[in-house]
C-alpha cells in the first residue's frame, strides 16, 4: 500500500466518522432515519436541509468505511487467522464493552440531577425503548443494554465488523473463485436492505468489494482515467435532491413510496462514494499536509466512540433552552455537533496525555 492511499485512508476514516456527528445530531420531529424515510412535518428550510445531509448527503460514509476495513484487512491476511482474531478482539470487542459502559455510566450520572435526568428522559435514546431511570430498570435492564443494545448505539458497527472478520476466510474464498456470482449477490442484499442483527446486506457487500479491490490490485489512490467529477458530483447531489424532495411529496407508509426511496437512497450511496473518493484528491493532500488536521485526525477511534450519547444529549439541551431564536432547529443542527466533534477530540487529547495506558485500551491502541 503506498503512501498516497494510505493518506486517503486516514483522511476518509477521520472524515466519515466527524460526519456521523451531522447524521446522529439530526433533529426533526421524528429522529429515526431509515433509507425509506418520510418526513412528517412541512417542507421548510430547515426539515429540507436536515433530511438533506443527514439522510442523503452523508450517507456514503458507513460503506465507505467497509470499503476501508476489507481493503486493510485483505492487505495484512498473510498473518496466522488465530492471531488476527485475537487482535480484533482487543481492538473492536474490549473497545466495545468499555464504550458501551462509558456510555451507561454517563446515562446513569445525568439520571441523578433533576434537570438532566429531564433532557436523558426526552432524548429518548434508549435502544429498547424504555427510557426510564436505570434505577428502575434495574440490574439485568442494565447488562442488557451494556452488552446488547448499548445506548451507544453506533457501536454496532465495530461488531458487525468483528463478525465480518470471523467469517472473513470464507469471504475471501468467495471473492476470489466466485467474484461474478458473489458480488453481485451481495450488491443484491445491499440494495434490498437485507438485514439479520449485526450482519447486513451493506456491510457485507461493501466489505466484500474492499477485499475485490485489494486482491485484483486495482488502483484506488488516484483518479481514473475514465472518471469526471463534475459528472460524478452532479449525480451525487442531483440523486439527493430528487430523493429529499420525494420524502417531503410522497404518501407515507406505501411501499411504493419505500421503493422509490430505498432505489434513490442507493443510487446516492454509490455516486457519493465514486464522487468523494476520487473526487477530492486535492482536498486530501491538502488537509493532511495542516498539522492541525494531521493531528485531529488521529483520534478517529475515539471521536467514533465517544460521540454518542454526548450529541443526543447535548442537542436535546440545546433544543430546550434555545427554542426562543429563530431557526433555532437549524442553527442547533450546524453548531452542536461541530462542538461535540471539537470536545471529543479535546478530551481524547487530555486522555492520551494523562492517562495514555487507559486510552490505548479504549481506543484498541489506535492513535499512538
């Protein structure tokens, strides 16, 4: 791997995960966002702009990131199967159970004071549901939650990716004799949603596709000659545009209406992987040749991992004491979770500093 994709690499990882904050600090009427989503409420500047980034616009980042992950993990399979398992333990699993508590004990402190115990209650984060005191819900409500349904609840990307890694041998079998019947198969899956607990028709194509890319050598750190990114950026946003206006128009609950979505919701994934990737070329040898970025960009991990339940939470508190300004909505949606970015990072800096054994067993010994 030479120099420039592993820039790409880095920038991309460090990017996709800053811009998950602007799909987790979505903040409309209803906060569930799903690839056939309708919005509810009157088209205005700010549900349009809202639905537009964080359910469009931002949306080539988880596969993305799968494309990364197979790539990385095709590139070092020489290594014994044992020993590559037993380090993603360390590095996906262990990080796993310790966010998970991090962010239950986080939930559990707020719990305790009347006015944040308010803002937990109408964030309304719960994954099963149930947002009362964890005093209430008791001891096995609260293993349930560390361990299966973690108020984090973007961690579950680090365990689809562990199991990916697991089956990861048969994967790669499957890539490499059947690409033709394998690949498709898998695009299949990604585009009819098809999901079973961890394992999900995206991750596994994408991943599968990371795998492709590395075992047949094709060239990903530059542009191809056949590319246009004027062309590529026209479709991206145009596929957006026609698909967040259609979430607005449509009748909901029809599954003519979920069709339409979902064709266009994948349509805008794949254009804005192409467009991104090849794309901003320019972009990333600048960002990466700023120190400062250099450096933020080394606490991905932990940024992933401590966002959430802190936005949730901050944007609720937001929302509650600064509904008097106008577009109050918006201006929450741009400012807080570019403060919350920014604070991770602070406090994985303090961390790495004063505490650099705890934070290289929280981030899997990423970022040293």
């Amino acid at each position: 791997m030479n120099k420039a994709l592993s820039h790409k690499f880095r920038f991309f990882t460090f990017i996709c995960i800053a811009l998950l904050a602007y799909v987790h600090g979505y903040n409309l009427n209803n906060t569930y966002l799903a690839p056939y989503s309708t919005v509810e409420e009157p088209l205005t500047f700010t549900s349009f702009f809202e639905y537009f980034i964080a359910n469009g616009l931002l949306r080539f980042r988880i596969p993305m990131l799968f494309i990364i992950s197979g790539y990385l993990y095709a590139t070092y399979d020489h290594r014994p199967y044992l020993q590559q398992i037993q380090k993603r333990f360390k590095t996906l699993i262990i990080p796993f159970f310790l966010w998970s508590a991090a962010g239950l004990a986080f939930t559990f402190l707020l719990q305790q004071f009347t006015y944040t115990a308010d803002v937990v209650y109408t964030a309304g984060i719960d994954q099963l549901g149930d947002n009362r005191p964890y005093t209430e819900i008791g001891w096995e409500g609260m293993i349930r939650r560390w361990l299966l349904h973690p108020v984090s609840y973007q961690l579950w990307f680090i365990v689809s990716l562990f199991i990916y890694n697991i089956i990861y041998p048969v994967i790669r079998w499957l890539v490499v004799k059947i690409p033709f019947i394998w690949l498709p198969l898998t695009f299949l899956l990604f585009f009819s949603l098809f999901q079973f607990i961890y394992v999900d028709g995206r991750g596994i194509f994408f991943f599968s596709l990371g795998i492709w890319l590395q075992k047949k050598k094709i060239s990903i750190d530059k542009q191809p000659e056949w590319f246009s990114a004027g062309l590529a950026f026209i479709l991206f946003i145009g596929f957006t545009v026609i698909k967040t206006f259609m979430a607005f128009e449509l009748e909901p609950n029809q599954f003519s209406t979920s069709l339409t979505l979902v064709i266009f919701y994948q349509l805008s994934v794949i254009t804005g992987i192409i467009a991104m990737w090849f794309g901003l070329d320019k972009v990333v040898r600048w960002a990466l040749k700023k120190k400062w970025f250099y450096k933020a960009s080394g606490f991905s991990f932990f940024l992933y991992g401590a966002h959430v339940p802190l936005l949730p939470y901050a944007m609720t508190m937001a929302l509650m004491e600064l509904s008097f300004l106008p577009y109050y909505r918006l201006f929450c949606y741009i400012v807080i979770p570019g403060l919350v970015v920014v604070l991770c990072i602070w406090i994985g800096r303090f961390l790495r500093k004063f505490l650099p054994g705890f934070y290289f067993t929280l981030t899997g010994s990423r970022g040293f």
